[in-house]
C-alpha cells in the first residue's frame, strides 16, 4: 500500500475477500490518472514485494489498456486508470468484503 501511495496513487482499497472468493484473500485496488503513473505505481509495488521476497505469479494488462493486475497468490493488486476502475467497478462486485484500509 505504501508503495502506490508513494506513487500518489488514488483511492487506494485493501479488502479482505476470504470466505468470498476461492482464488485470493486480499484484493488492493487502486488508481491512477495517465499510463506514466500507471506504470510507476505497478514499478514501485513489484519492486517493493520483490525486496521482501515475493514475485508475482501472474500478472495481466498494461498501463496503456488502463488495468494492470498483479497477483501474487493470496494477494491480487488492481491498478487501474479512473475510466477503467469505474467500468469494472470491482469496489462495488466486492461490496460486501470487509474494508481492511481505505486511502483516499
């Protein structure tokens, strides 16, 4: 979370989806206004995770497209422009996971 913060990322979300969902614990969703911050804050994430040992298992989108999905197993962080963020509305299909912290 520090990580996309650092990046200014925007209306940063970590929500605890177990017991909801049978693929990850945790979701972190967050934003960012163009492609160049897009592309810092996903930097900025995979290189504090990989300090601490972890890599993604798996990673979607670009910055260009809008989405970008990093997962790292339990964890799957979203970082998403605005537009995209509003159209997957993922905030919304995962209403009822508790909030664990919210950024905004």
């Amino acid at each position: 979370m520090d990580a996309a913060s650092d990046r200014q990322a925007a209306n940063i979300v970590l929500l605890d989806v177990r017991g909801m969902c049978g693929f990850a614990d945790y979701f972190v969703i967050c934003a960012g206004d163009s492609p160049r911050q897009l592309n810092a804050i996903e930097d900025a994430i995979e290189k504090t995770l990989r300090s601490e040992g972890a890599a993604a298992v798996h990673r979607e989108g670009s910055a260009d497209s809008g989405w970008v999905l990093l997962d790292y197993g339990d964890v799957i962080i979203h970082v998403f422009s605005a537009e995209e963020r509003e159209f997957y509305n993922l905030d919304g299909f995962w209403r009822n996971a508790k909030t664990i912290l919210s950024v905004q």
